[in-house]
C-alpha cells in the first residue's frame, strides 16, 4: 500500500519525472516497432515478407508527422489529447499485425507512423513545461536511455523467443504509456523570463535552427547507412545483436548525461564524429566475426548517443525561443527522421547496385567531411543565440554559499535587500517566475516586482543582460 501510495504522489506531483516516463514508454515501442523496428521486422520475416518498401514509407509519414504537429497542437492542453488519442490508436494498430497480414496492415503502419511523429513532437511542451531550460539535456538523456533498454527487452523477445511475444510487449509497454500520460498535467506551463523572451528578438532562431537542422541531416544520413549496409551484415549474429546493439548508445548517454557541467563537450563531439569515420573503415576491413562486430557497433553507436544527445539538449534549449514547442522540436526531430531515410535510400541503393559501384566508407567519410565544415558554422549560431548558456552551467556547478560569494564580488548582493538577493540568486540558477515562487512562498505578480526592481538598479532590461554584466565584471576582475 505504501508503494502504490507513492506512486500515486508521484504521478501527481512530478511532472517532469512523469513526461520522462510517457516519452520512454512510447519512444520504446516507436523504435521496437514502426521505425525500423525488430519487432516489425520479425513479424514480416515469419511471413517471408520484405518489410523495406514498407519502412521506408513508414518512415515518410512519421516525417510527415513531426512536421504537422505543431499545426494541430497549440497549448499543453492540445498536447496531451493528441497523445493521449495516438497512443490509443497505436495501441489498435499495433494489434492489427497479430492477424494475417493483408492490406491492413499497410494501413495501420502508415496511420501509426504519422501519430507517433505527432506525438513526439507533441511532448516538446512538456520538454519546456517541465524542466528547467539549462536541465534539458538530463531529461533528453533519461528518456533516450530508457527507451532504448525497453527496445533491447522487446527486440530480445521478438528475435530470441517468438515475434508475437514481442508483439504482446510492445502493446503492454503502449498500455504503460496511455496510464502514465492521462495522468499528465494540462496546465502548469512555465512562463519564460524575461530575458528568454526579450533576448530572442534581437537574435533570431531561424537561422541557428536551420544550421541546426542541416547538422542533423547530414550526421544521420550515416546512421541511415548503418541500417542499410551494417546492421544486414552481421545479421548472423542473431542473438548478439539482439541485445548488445544499443549498448554502446545507451552508454554514451550516460557518460555525457553525467559529465560535469564545466566540461567542453564540443570536443567530444568531434571525437564522436570521428568514431563514425573509423566505424565504416573498420567495416570495410574486417571480417564478420563477433570481435569485428564488437568494435565496429560500439564506434558507430558510441558516436551516435554522443551526437544525439547534442542535438536533442540543443532542441531543448530552442524551445524558449518560439511560441509553440511542437513545432520546433518536430522540425528537428524531422531532419533526423530526412536523414536517416536518406541515408537508408542511399546504403539500399549501393547493395542493389542501382548506383556505380560504391564503398560505404567512402560515403561516410564524405559525410564527416561536410559535418566538419557545417560544425564551426553551427557553433557560431548557436552562440549568438544561447550566448548565456555556457555561463549558466558554470553557475549553476557552484555551491549556494559560492554562488553568493561570487555575486557578491560582482557587487550584486550589496545593492539588493535580502529578499531580492535570494530571488536574483534562483534566477541566475535558471529558475523561471513559477518556481521562484514556489520555493520562496510568493505569488508569481511579487516575484516580477522583485525582479523588475533588480532590472532597474543594474539598469537593466532582461536576465542574459545581467549575466553579461557578469561576464563583462569577470573578465575585468580576469585580467
């Protein structure tokens, strides 16, 4: 009774906890299912059916999907029914696949696809609503990490005990996902400070998102690839790769989820983008062993949680810079869903032989050429656009007692009384107007009095102008 009562206050009060439950849940089955799915796989292969032509319109109306939600969803309220309506209707379609196939089956994949885009994209109001901008990308890596363990569970049931029993699970694991999401909240949406409002105008989001956008294109054409031409060739390994495959992914989450807030990760990235390379040459040199597989997987999916979750915390942190949250996230999330296909498009293309005779290394290789040259112009972007972002880590890395010290170096503590010096305190900590209140016990209208006060003794007009103050005070005190 005592679990069942926490659990009840859990759903309740924790919306943050409760998105990353809904969204692993159902990301889960996406990845076990429609998009490229063993589960699917294994069930065509029962029937000795190609599912390729199939995928790869699957493929296209979850593109599709992810596009048009921001279309169909303008509030968290909208958010969740149309959740709550795709998660019911992928229950129904998923269970059409446990009778003979025929054309129904084409029809529920494609209808299933297009809902799950959707959805996902729907969940970017609960990604803003509900986790503080500068914490994004924990949320971003807890959701990914364990949507892909309850992939590897239901993949592993589907290829190593029978295909109708990971059928069975998906559905059960989307059951999971319909409880948890009707408990979701259809209020509470944070309201951006000022600063997140006032520092989009000068800057706008338009031209980072689109470099953004272009990066994850070109970076997923070879995990494309690796669906096509990799992952066929150590097919053998049945057992293996039902299990060990997202390994390395998962593992990267979590090293780069929990890597200390000061550390430059960009030069991971690199690092990322370099396994990538080395994976396909590896590909091309070695044999189909398990020791080659080993490697050449790790690289390859190492690489891709390292570069996922930089752009999935970068879409998070976008999402205070327009009105609808669907629509953003759903428009990043679709150039991954471009390039994949793309990239699957191209390795089919070279198996075939419907292209001149090409190496697959060759190809990636290309790729991470161009990712090169896309990257430092990507980061300029980015910088103009989140330019308080890498300060706020620092900020925030401090103890409480630090933090006050250092403002009051900065000559911020003495000017305010002590109630304004505890509300500037959580605002440079990345808290929005309704936390604040909440942890000080103020209305949200006596918290904008504070901060307005705050603005006008330091002259200025938004947050990210008082952290330049900051910067500009550091770098003074630096030198």
């Amino acid at each position: 009774m005592a679990g069942l009562h926490s659990l009840k206050s859990f759903v309740s009060n924790d919306g943050r906890k409760l998105s990353i439950i809904v969204f692993a849940l159902f990301f889960s089955w996406l990845l076990a299912f429609p998009f490229e799915g063993q589960v699917l796989y294994a069930i065509y292969a029962r029937y000795h059916l190609d599912p390729h032509s199939m995928v790869f319109n699957s493929m296209a109306a979850h593109f599709i999907g992810l596009l048009s939600s921001g279309l169909l969803v303008k509030n968290l309220k909208a958010a969740k029914r149309l959740m709550l309506v795709s998660i019911i209707l992928c229950m129904a379609g998923t269970s059409v696949f446990s009778f003979l196939p025929s054309i129904i089956w084409n029809i529920s994949l494609l209808t299933m696809s297009y809902l799950a885009g959707a959805c996902v994209a729907a969940w970017g109001y609960y990604l803003q609503s509900f986790t503080p901008a500068n914490e994004r990308i924990k949320t971003a890596a807890d959701g990914l990490i364990y949507s892909n363990l309850l992939m590897i569970l239901m993949n592993t049931v589907a290829i190593r005990l029978t295909p109708y029993g990971g059928l069975a699970l998906s559905i059960l694991i989307l059951a999971g996902a319909l409880f948890f999401a009707v408990k979701l909240p259809e209020n509470g949406q944070v309201e951006a400070t000022p600063g997140d409002k006032e520092d989009s105008k000068p800057v706008s989001p338009i031209k980072p998102l689109a470099f953004l956008c272009l990066f994850i294109v070109v970076i997923t054409i070879n995990s494309g690839l690796m669906y096509q031409v990799i992952n066929p060739a150590f097919a053998h390994h049945e057992w293996l790769v039902s299990w060990y495959w997202a390994m390395p992914y998962i593992i990267a989450l979590y090293i780069m989820k929990n890597l200390p807030r000061k550390t430059n990760r960009s030069y991971i990235l690199y690092v990322g983008i370099a396994m990538i390379g080395f994976a396909f040459i590896a590909f091309m040199s070695l044999d189909r062993s398990v020791p080659s597989y080993l490697l050449i997987d790790t690289l390859m999916l190492g690489a891709c949680g390292i570069c996922d979750l930089f752009w999935w915390s970068i879409l998070g942190e976008m999402l205070d810079f327009g009105d609808n949250p669907a629509r953003i996230l759903g428009l990043g999330l679709s150039a991954n869903v471009l390039g994949v296909l793309l990239g699957g498009m191209l390795g089919n293309a070279i198996i075939t032989n419907e292209i001149p005779p090409c190496n697959p290394a060759t190809v990636a290789l290309v790729v991470v050429f161009i990712i090169l040259i896309i990257l430092p112009l990507l980061h300029k972007q980015l910088s103009m656009l989140l330019k308080d972002h890498a300060y706020l880590t620092v900020f925030l890395e401090m103890s409480p007692d630090k933090r006050i010290e250092t403002m009051k170096g900065y000559n911020l503590i003495e000017r305010l009384t002590e109630r304004e010096s505890e509300v500037v305190g959580l605002l440079l900590a990345g808290r929005t107007y309704k936390m604040i209140a909440a942890e000080l016990s103020l209305s949200e209208n006596t918290v904008k009095t504070h901060i307005k006060n705050i603005y006008s003794k330091y002259n200025v007009q938004s947050k990210s102008e008082l952290i330049q103050v900051l910067m500009e005070k550091d770098h003074s005190v630096n030198r």
